[in-house]
C-alpha cells in the first residue's frame, strides 16, 4: 500500500470528476448526475478502504505522501498528506454527507452540470484541507473550498443569497488573511510550512525561542481568528445563519456537515499542537466565548420562525460544545487525564455526529420546503406527521439524534463532551447545560408544530418520502444507531490519538 | 601672425560660394526670368542655391580646420567648422521648405538674399574678432529683417519684418556700444587678445557696462526672455522660410558667435554660477536669462492656440536650455551646447517646413489647423511627429540626448550645489510640463480627425526629400549621438 | 541567452512592417502583430530555456555607445529580467489577440504597440541607466497615442494626464540619474558602476537622489498618492493598451526602482524605507476602498491595479530577499491577472454591451449570455484576490513573509489589504456577471450577444494558464528570480548601503 498514493486519489478524484463533466458540455442531466454521485461516492469507498488498512493502535500519520513542491528558501513547500484518526473521521464524514447531499440535490434543474461541478469541487476541496499536512497546501484547499460554495449559495440559492454568500465568503475570507499573516510570520523565523515539523518545533520550545512573547501570542490570535470564523465560534458565528438558510438544500447540508468542520480540526490539528502554552493561557476566556456561543446558540434558534435559520443556530450551538470541550482541556487537563480523554473523545464525535444530524436535519428541513413550494416557516406547517408518518419519523429520529437522546448518536458525543468539562471546569458545564435545554425546547417545538397539532394549509397533500428521499436519508438515520449503541467503533479510531493529545498537554 | 590672402581665400571659399550663387540666382533670373512662369523661376533659383549651399558644404569640409587665419581675424578651429557645416545643412533645409512653401513675389530675389544670410551665419561662426564678428552679424542681421518682410502684400509679415528691425536694430546697437567699450577697455578687437588682458584686471564698472551691453545683444539673438518679445510676432507673420531660418541657423550661427565671445573672450570675467552667492560676472546673468526663458517659455506655450506662436515660445524655452549649455561650457566644452542648438535647429526647420507645405493646402495658423494631418498626409505627420517629438526630447531622437548632455555636463559643475544646479532641475522639471504642449500638437495631427472640407496635402516631391532627410538625421543623430558630438 | 536582445529589435522592425501592412490590409497588419509578439515571447522561452540562474547580470551585448559620456549600449539579465521579459512576451502576445478586431487603422495600432512592447523589452534588458532611461521613455509615448485614438471614455483626458504623469515621473528619474552621474565625477552609467561610485557619495546625497529616482519610478508604478494617473488611463486606454499598461508598463516603474532606485542608492532606500512602505499600504488599501465602491466595471480594475502594485511597492519596501522575490514574482502574476481582467472587461463585456456601468450590467444575466467571459473573469477574480492555486497567492504569501521580517506593523496592514482586495473582487464578480441569477431571467429574454471569438479565447488561455501554472509551481520564476537576490548589487540593498 505504501506506493499507492490513496490520499491523493482521495482528494483529486472528485476534482477529476468536474474536469470530466466540464468536458460533456451536453451530456443529459441524469447522465450528469449519476457521474456525479459516483465520483463523490468514491470517497466514502477510498475512505473505507483506508479505514481497512488503518493501524488504529498508532497514534501518527499513516499513508504519508511528501513531495518537495516549491523548494527555494523563500518559499519552502512540500505536498504532504497524512491520515490520523481525525482524519479518516473527518473523511468517513464526507464520504457520507457529500453523496447525500448530492442526492438531496438530484431535482435540481438549473443547470445541473454547473451544480454538481462545484459540488464535486468542494468535496475535493474539503478532503484537501483533511488530508493536508503542510500549510501552503492546507491553506489552497481551505481557500478554495470557498469558490464553489459561493457559487452554490449564490446561484441556487434563495432570495437573499447574493448577500449570504458574500458575506459567507468576505467573512470568511476576513479570517483567513490574518491567518494567512500569521503563517508568512511563522515561516518567516521557523522557514518551514509543515504541520509536523512545526508541531515538534512548538514541542521542544523552538518555536516560542523565535519569538518574543506578544508577538508569538500575536501570531496565535490570527490563527485563532482564521479557525474561529470559520466553525463559527461566538461572536464570529454572524455570517452562518443567512448563509445556512439561504442556501440549497444540498449546499446547508455540506456546509454544516462538512465546511463547519474543517474549523474544528483546524483548532485541533494547528492551533493545539502548534500554540499549546498560548491556548492554555487564553482557554479561560475563549471557554466563555464558546459557551456564549452554546446558551445564546440555542436561545436564539428558540427565537427562530424560519426553520432553517433554527437549524442554522442550533449548529452554532452544536460546534460551540466541541470548542468548549476543546478549551476547556486546554485550561486545566493536565490535572485531570480522565476528564480530558473524555471531553476529547466527545468532540470528535461530536464532530462525527452532528456531521450527520444537522445535515439530515437541514435535508428534513428542505424536503418541507419542497412540499411546501418555498415556505419554511415555523407556523407553516402543523400535523405533517398524518400526512407523511415515514418523513415525521426520521425526521423525528434526526432531531433526537440532535437534542442528545439517549441511544442515540448524539447523546454519546455530548455526554461525554459533558463528562469531561463537568470534570474539568464544573461552572462551565453548568452553564452549558442551559443551552442544552434550550436544545431541547426549541427543538421539540419543531417536532410538534410542524409534525403535530392541526394540518396546516396545504398540509394533507404533502407526500411522503419517495425512494430518492429514503435513499438520501436512511443511511444516516441507520449510522445514528449504530453509532448510539456501538460508539466504540468510532472510538477506536481515535483512541490512541487522544491519548496522546492528552500526554502533551502543557 | 599672418596676413596671408591665400589662406584667407581657401578660408572663406564657402562664403565664396554662397555669394557667387547668391549672384548667379540674381543673374540667371534676370536674364530668363522674364519668358518663366514665377513657379518654374523659383525652382531654377532653389536649384542653384541648393547647388551653391552644396558647395559651401563640400568646401567648409574640405578646407577643415586650418586655425587663425588673416591675423586672427577668423578662426577655422573644429567648432568652427562644425558650426559652418551646421548652419549651412539649415540653410539647404530652409530651401528644401522654400520648395514647398508659399511662392514668394520674386523668387530669386527671395532665394538670393536666403544665400545671403547664411553667408552671414558661416561668418559669424568663424569670426575671431570684434569687428568682423559685427560686420557678419549685421549682414545676416540684415538680410533676415529682409525675409522677414518679403511676403509684403501681408500686413503680419511686415509687421514681423518692422518688430524684428527694430528690436534687431536696437539690439545691434548695444552690441556695438558693448563692443566699443571692450575696444576701450583693453585696446583689443582679438577675442584671444581681450581674454589675454582682461585675466589680469578685474571687473570695472566700465567693464560691467559692457557686458550688459553684450548680454542684452545676446538675448536677443538667441530670443531669450526677457528680450525675446520679438519672437512670437516675427515666427508668426514671417513667410514660413524665413522663420525657419531665423528659428534655426540665425540662432546657431549666433550661439557659435557669442559661445567664442564669451568663453574664449571674456572668460576671465565669467563669475561662478557653481555655488550660491553673487560672484559678478556674466555667468549669473546668464543664468537670470535662461532662468526666465525657462519659465516664459515653457509657461506662455501652454496657452497658445497658434502654432507658429507656439513654436516661438518654445524656442524661447529651448533658448533657456541652450543658455544652460553656455554655462555648462565652461567645463564640458562647447559639444553638448551645439549638439543640443544644431539637432534643434533641424528639428525646428523641419516643423516649418511642415508647416510651410500646410499653408499651401488650406493654411496652418492654428494649432487646430492641423487635424487629421495623420490621414492627409501620411508623410508629414510622421515627420512632424519626429520633430515635435524631438523637440519634446523624447529618446531615441536627437532633441533627447541634447537635453541630456547639456543637463550632464550643467550638473557636472557641482551637482545640486548652485544656482547651475537648480537651473538645470528646473530645467527637467519643465520639460515635462513641455510635453503638454508638445502633445496637443501631435494630438491634432495623429489622433483627431480631420475637418470636413480638408483634402489630401500634395507635397512637393523636393520638400519629402528634405523633410525625410532632416526626420532622418533627427532619428540616427538621436540614436548616435556620438557621430555628432565629437566634432564641435 | 544571447538572443534576447533581438526582442527589442524584432518588436521595432515589426512595428514598422505593421505600419506598412497596414497600408494594404488590416488582416496583414494583424498577422504581422501577432507573428512579431508570439517571436518575441518564443525568444524569450527559448533564452529561459538555456538560462543558468547566476548570482549577476549575464551580458548580452555591451559596446561603446557615446564614449564622450561613458555610455555604453550594454544589455544583460538576469533571473528578474527573464521572469520579466517573460512576461512581456506573454502578455504582448495575448493583447494583440485581444486587440484583434481593431479595425480603425490598424496598422497603425499595431505600430505603437509594437513600439511601446520594444521599449519594454529594452527596459528589461538595460544595464546601462542612460539605455535603460532611452527605452523606459520609449515604451511611454506609444501610450499616449494608443490611448488617444483608439481609446474610449474620455480618452483624449485620460491618455494626457498618463503621458503628464509619466513625463513627470521621468523627469525626477533624469534629474536624479544625472545627479548621481555628475556627482560620482562622471565616468560611467553602467548599473554596476554607478552602484560602486555611488557608494563614493554622501548621505544626503544617496537621499536625495534615491528619492528623485524612486519617485519617478514610482509614479508609473502607480505608488500613492500619485497613481491616479493610472485608473483614468486604463479606463480610457483601449483594451489591448490597457492590457500592456497594468500588464507590463506598471512594472517599467516597479522594475526602475528595484534596479536603479535601490540598485544604486541603497543608503537612501535604507532613509526612505518606511515612508516607501507606509505610502505602498496606503494605496493597498485605499485603491481597495476605492474600488470597492465604483461603479464602472472598468475603474474597479484600474484601481484593483494601483492596490496590486501597492504590494509590489512594499515588497520592495521591505528590501529582503524574501520581499523582494515576492515582489518580483507578483509583478509577473499581476501582469498576468490584471491583463486578463482587462481583457473581459475591455473586450470581452464592453465591446458587446457597450456599458461598463454595474448599474447597467446588474440588469443582464451575464453569465447565461457570456458564460466564457464569465467563467474567465471568476478564475481571474479569485486569482486577483489573490486565492491559492493562482499565482498571486504565492506572490502575496511572500511578500508577506518578507514583510514580516522588516516590519510586523506592515505585515499586518497588508493582510487588511488582501481582505479588502477579496471584498471589492467579489462584489463585482457578484454585481457584473451574476446581477441577476433568479430562475425566469433566461438568456433568451435578452437579444444575443456576439460570441466570444476565437482570438478572444485564445489569449484567455493563455493567461490563465500562465497564472495556474506559477500558482501551482512558482518555483518555476523563483528559480530564476531568487539566486539574482544573491547578486553583489543586490547585497548592498540588504545590508542598507554597506556594501
């Protein structure tokens, strides 16, 4: 295996695919479409493959792949790839959320090549920035996966989308120039662009003997705020709802499957090993930023009529429990190892599992519009579930997946994200329990005026799930399960690399 | 010190020429004129100058330079050479335009006293001594006052020919009294010989005198502000000839004479223009003159709409230059300021050659005159644009590396450090501001489109020739510079 | 390598074919054009090809010139030579593809954009000042003449105040290389020469003349607040001329100050450095702010121009290796991107919708009625706002590294400018092409444009695939640009002065 050079088919075979559909100009759209669904496919079948060559008791990258790119002391690149457990989570995750989203896209008509040409270009995009270990090329993907989402939100999306996307986009984009600085000033005095080289530079105290304090916490704060703006964290979380609501279908799927995440493992893959004595100095005050970003998350998606938009805010709630898990380690895990072990292994199964259940909750929400011709609001609908008792049930299971019911996925993630912060910071997990009923409150007002109560207008006439729908929805409907009552099978992937994590914190 | 009339004859066999032409022109239309058609007397006349001015050419080369010849009364040194080749090269293009321009009344006449004048300019070039440096000045002086008024059933030309005169008139009688003070002074007419017994006295008020006197004759044969206000009228009301000659070899011819006046002959008075402060002397006066040429100059041909004007007031902006040049001799010699005063000299004799055709097909008085030249006449809007453009001094053409060696060797005296200096910055600064007007014109000729009525200019065949030739000479003395430079 | 001079030559000569051709047919003139830029740009290839990156200038040619004045016609070059006459081949070749349907005097037209492509090629190439100012003046008066006749809006305005500007700058540029020239006793103009007598000179001096030199320079590089030269003209500037001038005349300046600004006066870079910088952030970020509240297609890339150079100017600013090799290679990439940009807003929109104004164009589906155009103005968009893959990320990426070296306060500014860069790029990505993306506005409601053609998609290819190509392997030109770093020259400019 070691010659075959799988992530970087991983990566390029979705971009293959949009060179492929570029060269059909006239190709039928069904033709286009089931190409499409099959390059995106062949992630999730790389990815399995990998998973079946992972050696899950080593905590380092597998499969590297290292090339000399730009080799000229002013710009010292390499193409690196290399998959940890985090990644090949992160993979799996877009190996099943990036063909559902483009089913859940099949009935799109406006050009359909066009769509799932930026699709397949985002997959690949997203892939990139798990895969990559060096920053320049981290950084081309983590760039680029913004064009073809700009374009997804802009041409497919709803009214206000030109707006939505372009502030997705600047905001965004706002980041990651001070990242972007702050990598030219790490290059500047390490001269390397490389995730490990620097990781080991920042672990043996080279890192933090180039620079002088201030300005090593300078550098950190513009990574920070690169990552921040991007999962969002509170209060950089502005952009996302009008982003999320005003976007396809397809597109809020991957964005809050896949495109929230790559925020998350940015603060675990550069920010924790790159920064650790900086992370640790700020986690008291970024602990109160994500838990701002867990209660007010949830009470505003309370305060929502659009249901998308409350989907929307229910993400920010849903990845401000990964960062507070995440901060709260940085604080004080040393002292606590268990406590630690636990809350990390939570957040990457939050990761996991929001992943899946706010993109079948964004899906559930886009098949009521559907129905609905364009309308999504909170009153709009009512006694769904005598209409459509299929659709009512898994969208059902979605949001208890969602609200962290027990036995279900979500529920795994979350206590133990609760688990570990209550061990390590006890007021932190207090407050954040609020947000959790909040979760809970809004979310069971979605099941009951929509699904319950008096048929809304229109109502009786809705469909039930047809077979492209139960196709799109029934894969993560299942791994909910499986995930609820086998969590080990995902944990074992990442077993050894918390542990490790944990080992080094300062 | 000899007195030898053979060398003298060998010395002034281009002089011999020119008049001997001159009276051939006069003879020949005399005895056939009466049976031709004024066009085909004029061309008769042209050819036989051209013929003598080719002549003169031929001799002033093969004589070379011989030295002081007469007892020092002329001087055959390289400048001088140089100068005569230079002026009489103007004097063949100022015929060339005469071919193309506007017939005057009696051509041969006309032609003649052209030959004339230029016997004047190559004089004045080679004259070693107060008197005949005056004589020759007069004559030229003279014979322009002459071409200027020759068109004279124009009220403009023989307002031109009457301001010239008399600026001209009062002008030479400063120099005369300038020149009779020096006389007095020192008991010498030898420029060599004045140099010789002013180093040993300083600056007397008589002295002063005098040189104010010359100065004031010296601005106003170079056209330099603020004694230039005969320049407007007379480039605008002159026949078109004429006004090249007098823009052209009249001012060569001149800056040669005052150049060996004042370098040679009074520079044991110059006074420093290198550093700040009052040193006496005619230097600073100089550069009060090229100071102010600079800035009206430049500033005034902003706002002109005629194109004649516009050329007179740009000859007072390069006669700044040009007195930049004076001051720069000092050090570098006399090759940047003659480079610089003989490709302008062709470059502006070719614009009035233009113009001259132009005025044959409907007139060019305004700068709006020439519009759509580019789709009228192919030929002479690029050649045109090659001597405005030279003017302007953009490289690779000759008026580039002329403002670039005088403003080389001006910095050379002490860089930034003087009134040289700042001069010379002025002197760049403003050559931008120049090339705004420099471009309207070009803008008319090669970029708007042409007025309803204008119809394709005809050229004659022996103007595309001359003004061809002097586009040529513009752009290979531009590109070699070296092939002109050494030889002043 | 040693044919690079013919360049020049073959650019001069083919601009005079072109005025011949002309006469005869348009299509001649074209061909000639077209076979003379693509010649030059095979020369400038094959010379690539056989180059030995070096630490110094590798001659070309050097004879005596005008002795009396120690000038010699000397040509040379190195690696940033190359990456720029490189690129002069390129973009000449892909804006006379553009220019293509030119048909007022077309022979003309190509006659002074020949001229103007020889200058540049000249100035490249110069190692001598005194040839190297020649040829920088040469390569400014086709401007005028380019943009005066076949120029749009407010042509006859715009193309006066560039030629103004220019002149202007040139004249500070003569007045300060005659001054080292006179004050280092006058012996030579050779680079090198007056690099070694420069160090002769006193402090105010070096001052003095660095700041003449570097303004002058500067203005045509469109440094702030003297820039403003440069939106008028590209606007009025037909599209091929407007191409060359972001292209390829915006670097004469860049390139003058690297190579005799600092060249030869680096005591006075060392006094000047943060006033150079802090004006070169002052343009990133006011031409950004400006561009981003036009409402003329084409003024937003004018001023998107100035914001781009502005990282040139700092990177030269920063004056370490690192800074000045992103310099360098973000004038190539912007020569590129910006020629590109150009090109669909000149060419490829106003030519068919004879609007520029947004207003105008918000009311069309322009990406259903001109997808080509479309899709090439969203690669080069992201490419100008500098998004990895395309080579102004690399070029931004090194720049800032180097800026950071220098000064972090510059770094950090310059980052809000790649911000500000995003936001105006994809406004008017978003208002022009993409104004109206609602369903019902199908292409068949609004009369058909005239196809892109051929030429047009050509020269499109080109472009982008040079810019893809340095995004993705910018060691391509590093190669070359970075042992040219290493040059005794340059390290005088490092080491501020001491040689």
């Amino acid at each position: 295996m070691s010659s075959f050079p799988l992530l970087t088919f991983l990566i390029f075979i979705p971009w293959m695919g949009v060179l492929m559909l570029a060269s059909m100009p006239h190709a039928h759209p069904k033709i286009v479409r089931g190409l499409a669904l099959l390059y995106s496919l062949s992630t999730l079948a790389l990815g399995l493959l990998a998973w079946g060559n992972f050696d899950s008791a080593a905590p380092g990258y597998q499969f590297v792949e290292q090339h000399r790119w730009i080799s000229l002391g002013v710009l010292n690149v390499s193409y690196h790839l290399g998959l940890d457990g985090m990644s090949l989570l992160l993979v799996l995750l877009t190996g099943l959320v990036a063909p559902a989203c483009l089913l859940a896209s099949w009935k799109i008509e406006r050009d359909p090549r066009l769509f799932c040409m930026l699709f397949l270009f985002l997959q690949g995009a997203a892939l990139g920035v798990f895969l990559a270990l060096d920053f320049f090329p981290w950084f081309v993907f983590w760039e680029l996966s913004l064009v073809p989402a700009f374009f997804l939100i802009k041409l497919w999306g709803g009214p206000g989308a030109s707006r939505a996307a372009y502030q997705f986009v600047v905001y965004t984009i706002g980041g990651s120039a001070f990242m972007l600085l702050a990598f030219a000033a790490i290059f500047a005095a390490a001269g390397t662009f490389d995730f490990v080289e620097l990781a080991a530079l920042a672990h043996n105290g080279g890192l933090a003997a180039k620079f002088s304090g201030p300005v090593l916490t300078a550098i950190f704060l513009g990574v920070l705020l690169g990552l921040a703006v991007k999962v969002p964290l509170f209060p950089f979380h502005t952009w996302l709802p009008s982003a999320y609501a005003e976007a396809p279908t397809g597109a809020s799927m991957f964005l809050t499957g896949i495109m929230s995440k790559m925020g998350v493992y940015g603060f675990l893959r550069i920010l924790w090993p790159l920064f650790p004595a900086q992370l640790h100095a700020a986690a008291p005050g970024l602990i109160w930023l994500a838990l701002g970003g867990v209660v007010l998350g949830a009470f505003a998606a309370m305060k929502q009529t659009d249901l998308k938009r409350m989907v929307a805010y229910s993400s920010v709630n849903h990845l401000s429990y990964c960062l507070l898990a995440l901060f709260a380690v940085a604080g004080t895990g040393r002292l606590h190892v268990e406590a630690s072990t636990a809350a990390l292994s939570g957040t990457l199964l939050q990761v996991f599992n929001h992943g899946l259940s706010a993109s079948a909750l964004f899906f559930c929400v886009g098949l009521l519009e559907a129905r609905a011709h364009g309308k999504r609001g909170l009153s709009d609908f009512g006694g769904v579930r005598t209409a459509a008792p299929v659709f009512a049930g898994l969208c059902g299971i979605a949001m208890f997946s969602s609200l962290g019911l027990p036995g279900l996925n979500g529920f795994v993630g979350e206590f133990l994200v609760f688990r570990g912060v209550f061990g390590l910071a006890p007021w932190a997990a207090a407050i954040g329990c609020l947000g959790l009923f909040a979760t809970a409150y809004f979310l069971l007002t979605f099941w009951q005026r929509v699904f319950h109560g008096p048929q809304g207008p229109g109502v009786a006439a809705f469909p039930d799930l047809n077979g492209l729908e139960l196709v799109t929805l029934l894969p993560a409907i299942g791994l909910m399960f499986v995930l609820g009552v086998w969590p080990q099978l995902l944990v074992s992937v990442f077993n050894p690399l918390v542990t490790t994590w944990v080992g080094s914190l300062p | 010190m000899s007195y030898s009339y053979l060398i003298l004859a060998r010395a002034i066999l281009p002089e011999m020429a020119l008049v001997a032409g001159a009276l051939l022109v006069l003879g020949y239309d005399l005895v056939f004129g009466r049976t031709r058609t004024i066009k085909e007397r004029l061309s008769a006349s042209l050819w036989i100058g051209s013929f003598a001015l080719l002549a003169a050419i031929v001799d002033s080369v093969a004589v070379g330079a011989l030295g002081s010849v007469y007892g020092n009364s002329l001087v055959l040194d390289k400048l001088a050479v140089a100068s005569r080749t230079g002026v009489l090269v103007l004097g063949l293009l100022t015929l060339g335009a005469a071919a193309g321009a506007r017939i005057p009344r009696h051509p041969a006449e006309y032609v003649a006293i052209i030959l004339f004048a230029t016997t004047g300019f190559i004089l004045m070039a080679a004259a070693q001594q107060l008197l005949v440096a005056f004589v020759a000045l007069e004559l030229a002086s003279l014979s322009l006052y002459v071409l200027a008024g020759f068109a004279k059933d124009r009220r403009e030309s023989a307002e031109a020919a009457l301001k010239y005169f008399l600026f001209g008139g009062m002008a030479s009688a400063f120099l005369l009294f300038g020149f009779s003070l020096i006389y007095g002074l020192t008991g010498e007419l030898d420029l060599n010989r004045i140099a010789f017994v002013l180093a040993y006295r300083g600056i007397t008020p008589l002295l002063a005198m005098a040189l104010v006197m010359v100065m004031i004759a010296f601005g106003f044969k170079a056209a330099a502000a603020p004694f230039h206000l005969w320049a407007p009228d007379a480039y605008e009301g002159a026949p078109t000839p004429s006004a090249a000659l007098i823009a052209s070899a009249s001012k060569f011819a001149g800056f040669t004479l005052f150049y060996r006046l004042l370098w040679p002959g009074l520079a044991a008075v110059a006074g420093d223009v290198s550093k700040p402060g009052n040193s006496g002397g005619w230097l600073p006066v100089v550069a009060l003159l090229a100071g102010a040429s600079l800035l009206l100059g430049n500033l005034a041909a902003l706002a002109q709409t005629n194109i004649r004007r516009l050329l007179a007031y740009s000859a007072i902006a390069h006669a700044g230059v040009m007195l930049l040049g004076v001051i720069a001799g000092e050090f570098a010699g006399p090759g940047p300021l003659f480079y610089y005063v003989s490709t302008y000299g062709v470059a502006t004799a070719g614009a009035f050659g233009v113009i001259a055709v132009l005025e044959c097909n409907g007139g060019c008085q305004k700068i709006t005159d020439l519009a759509g030249l580019s789709r009228r006449s192919p030929l002479l809007a690029g050649c045109l644009a090659v001597f405005i453009l030279s003017l302007a001094g953009i490289p690779p053409l000759a008026g580039f590396f002329g403002k670039f060696a005088v403003f080389a060797a001006a910095l050379k005296l002490n860089g930034l450090g003087g009134p040289a200096g700042w001069l010379t910055v002025l002197a760049i600064l403003l050559s931008a501001v120049a090339l705004y007007y420099y471009l309207l014109v070009l803008k008319q000729a090669l970029v708007a489109a042409p007025a309803e009525n204008s119809a394709p200019v005809r050229v004659p065949a022996a103007t595309a020739v001359t003004l061809l030739a002097a586009a040529g000479l513009i752009v290979v003395l531009g590109v070699f510079p070296s092939l002109l430079l050494p030889l002043f | 390598m040693s044919l690079l001079p013919y360049t020049i030559y073959l650019s001069f000569a083919g601009a005079l074919l072109s005025l011949a051709a002309g006469t005869r047919s348009a299509t001649a003139a074209r061909g000639v054009a077209l076979v003379t830029a693509a010649g030059c740009w095979g020369l400038t290839l094959f010379a690539a090809s056989g180059f030995v990156p070096s630490s110094g200038m590798q001659t070309l040619v050097n004879v005596p010139w005008i002795p009396q004045l120690g000038i010699n016609y000397h040509l040379a070059a190195d690696g940033i030579s190359l990456t720029l006459v490189v690129l002069t081949g390129l973009a000449a070749t892909a804006g006379v593809l553009f220019s293509w349907n030119i048909a007022d005097r077309t022979g003309e037209f190509f006659a002074f954009y020949l001229a103007l492509i020889g200058g540049v090629y000249g100035v490249f190439l110069s190692a001598d000042v005194f040839a190297f100012f020649v040829f920088y003046e040469i390569a400014i008066v086709p401007k005028y003449f380019l943009i005066a006749k076949w120029g749009s809006t407010n042509r006859e305005y715009g193309a006066m105040k560039l030629a103004l500007y220019s002149f202007a700058g040139s004249a500070l540029v003569l007045a300060g290389i005659l001054w080292a020239f006179a004050a280092t006793g006058g012996h030579s103009f050779g680079v090198t020469d007056l690099a070694r007598a420069a160090t002769g000179l006193t402090h105010g001096e070096q001052v003095g003349m660095f700041a003449l030199v570097f303004l002058g320079f500067g203005v045509l590089a469109g440094m702030f607040p003297f820039h403003t030269w440069a939106p008028t003209g590209h606007v009025a500037a037909p599209t091929g001329a407007s191409m060359l001038l972001a292209g390829v005349v915006m670097k004469l300046g860049a390139y003058g100050c690297l190579r005799v600004a600092m060249g030869i006066f680096p005591e006075g870079l060392g006094f000047w450095q943060p006033y150079i910088a802090w004006l070169a952030i002052a343009g990133i970020i006011y031409a950004g702010l400006v561009a981003l509240v036009q409402d003329d297609f084409k003024f937003v890339i004018g001023y998107s121009s100035v914001s781009h150079m502005g990282f040139v100017l700092l990177g030269l600013a920063a004056a370490n290796p690192q800074a000045v090799a992103g310099a360098v290679l973000q004038m190539f990439s912007h020569g590129v991107i910006a020629g590109l940009l150009f090109a669909v807003v000149g060419r490829m929109v106003y030519e068919r919708t004879h609007t520029r104004q947004l207003d105008d164009l918000r009311k069309l589906p322009l990406h259903r009625l001109l997808p080509f155009a479309a899709v090439v103005f969203v690669l080069a968009g992201l490419a100008s706002m500098g998004m990895p893959g395309f080579s102004g990320f690399p070029a931004e990426l090194t720049i800032l590294i180097g800026a950071w070296q220098t000064s972090k306060i510059w770094a950090l500014a310059a980052a809000i400018g790649v911000l500000i860069a995003a936001a105006f790029t994809l406004r008017v990505i978003q208002v022009s092409f993409f104004g109206r993306t609602d369903g019902a506005a199908t292409a068949t409601d609004h009369h058909p444009l005239p196809p892109i053609t051929g030429p047009e998609k050509a020269g499109a290819f080109l472009l982008l695939a040079a810019t893809l190509l340095i995004g993705l392997k910018p060691d391509l030109l590093l190669n070359w640009i970075v042992p040219s770093l290493q040059s005794p020259l340059m390290q005088s400019v490092w080491h501020g002065g001491v040689p």
